[in-house]
C-alpha cells in the first residue's frame, strides 16, 4: 500500500474489553493492534474505558444517602481491574507500541498508585515503546462522578508527531467549549475523541468540532452487548432493564472540512481505517482558523491552569 509523505494511515478501534479482566483485555487490544498494523496503520485508537471497562448499567448498589456492600465489592472488582501508571501492564501497553511501531493511544480507568481513586484517562504511547504522557477527563459526567476523579490542567498535552499534533479529549468533555479551545490554541491536528456516546446526535458534535478546529477528528466508542458482561458480579441484577446491545458503537472518522473520511459504524466489532490527506489541514484554514486569522486576542483571552492538582494547595495563594 503506497502512502505519500503527505499522508498518514490511521485505525479506529471499534471494540469492548473483556470487562473486568485487565489481562485479557490487554491480549485482545493486543491482537486488535497487529491487525490495524499489519492494514498499515501508523496510528491506533482505542475508546474509553477500554481497560478494562466502562461501566456502563451498573450504579455499584449506590443511591442518594447509601451504597451496598454488594456493591463494594463489585467497585473493588473494577477498582483492581483498572491500570496503573507506571505498572507491569503500562509497561505491556508500550512494548505493543514498539513491537507494531504505531502511536497506539488507549483510554483507561487508571488507579493511582496510594489512593484509592480512579481516573478515566487516555495514554499515548510513540512507535519506540515510550509514554509520551496522558490525558485525565476533566469532569466525569453525571454517575460516572461515583467512580471517577477529576483530572486537573496539567494533563491536556498536545504532542509532536511526524504526522502533525495529535491530542485528545474524552466524551462529554467535547462539551466544554474552553476545553476544546485549549486543544486548538496548542495546535491539535488529529484531534483524538475516545467516547461512550453512541447517540446520532454525537455526530453533530464531532462534525461540528472538525470544523471549529479544522481538524481530522476520530472519534472511537465501544460496541457492548449485554452478555459480555461477567454474570457473577454482586449486583448483576442492575443489568435487568438494560438492552441486549447497550452500545451500539457509532465510531466515525471526519475531515477538516466535518465531512466524513469514514462514516459511523453501529452494530458489531470494526477496525475503522482511513488515509488522511494531512495538507487538507492547511487548505481548510484558508477562510477559516481558530487558532489563527479568526481568532482575536485582543478580545478573547484564554488562561490553562496547568499546575498539578497536588500542588494547588501550595500555589492558592499565589
């Protein structure tokens, strides 16, 4: 297959995990990864949550004044299924990178070492095996608050490829329209959107984002019928009301232009791959750049905090 210099071969990885087991979830992305390598991809995208889970239906025996200890241990089962940086498995994440020679970027619930809070999180690892850092979400939405801690501004970083900057933001955090800008006003290119949205109306979103930003978007979801889920978890019965297919997928591929290089996919496992044309980038900006000859400084201006949340009692007072 023949790329030329101004092109880069991508792959969006429509998938679930083994839900719950962070060992076999890392063999079949694994698997996943070979596959988009050896169609030629130069970058690999996984959705959010892929190790080990989104917990999608499952409220952990919580409500308004009480949790259960069914519960407790249902959160736990998830808790020790979850990834921390650096381990043993994040060391996994980055040899399959260097073994595929791919920028493999993969969402996470990460567990952080001497706490018991998770984060839902995105590791992006380079062709040579190194962790060029990660991105925790912001703000968790609605239940996922139960599970998930805030990430803080020292993780919003946009990195340098060979195939233009690349950086991401997680699911509803494409809401957040200040969010979005900090990804533009560090450059973003490839504009990476692991998400758990399949609704139609999340396309309006990522087509809209791929014009603001005159950017590439992949936006990458699961496909998770029911009976992927382990039946001996404690609450199992939370599951009771939730349809056979709980998430149809909807994984697409936009265009600078918020065109589709590949539209969505619903209904099954993909590997959604696309040639992008990377001088379309420049061409889209000619009446139109946020970053650039349509942005106005002298009106608007943007502050990133980026200090380490561990530090913001340090710093408060500053």
């Amino acid at each position: 297959m023949t790329i030329s210099e101004n092109q880069v071969r991508v792959a969006v990885v429509q998938a679930s995990p083994v839900i719950m087991n962070l060992t076999e979830s890392i063999e079949k992305l694994r698997t996943l990864t070979s596959d988009a390598a050896n169609q030629g991809a130069k970058l690999v995208l996984f959705p959010e949550a892929f190790l080990s889970a989104y917990p999608r239906g499952l409220n952990f025996g919580s409500k308004i004044g009480s949790r259960s200890e069914k519960g407790r241990e249902d959160w736990y089962r998830y808790w020790e299924s979850s990834l921390a940086v650096p381990s043993v498995e994040n060391d996994q994440l980055a040899k399959i990178a260097k073994d595929y020679a791919v920028y493999l970027v993969v969402g996470i619930t990460e567990k952080e070492h001497g706490s018991g809070t998770l984060y839902c999180s995105v590791l992006h690892f380079g062709p040579d095996g190194t962790l060029l850092g990660k991105h925790r979400k912001l703000k968790p939405t609605g239940i996922e608050r139960l599970v998930w801690g805030e990430g803080d501004g020292s993780t919003l970083p946009v990195f340098e490829t060979p195939y233009e900057k690349i950086g991401s933001l997680i699911c509803w955090e494409n809401y957040m329209p200040l969010a979005r800008m900090a990804m533009y006003s560090k450059g973003v290119e490839l504009y990476l959107a692991p998400t758990a949205d399949s609704r139609e109306v999340w396309q309006s979103t990522i087509r809209h984002i791929a014009l603001e930003g005159r950017c590439f978007v992949l936006s990458c979801n699961q496909f998770v019928t029911k009976d992927m889920y382990p039946t001996d978890l404690a609450c199992y019965d939370e599951l009771d009301s939730e349809p056979d297919v709980m998430c149809s997928g909807g994984s697409a591929i936009i265009g600078p232009l918020g065109n589709y290089v590949v539209e969505p996919v619903y209904g099954k496992e993909d590997i959604l791959l696309a040639n992008l044309d990377l001088s379309q980038i420049v061409k889209s900006r000619l009446d139109f750049d946020v970053n650039g000859h349509y942005s106005r400084p002298d009106v608007f201006q943007l502050r990133i905090d980026e200090r380490p949340r561990t530090n913001m009692k340090e710093t408060s007072s500053e």
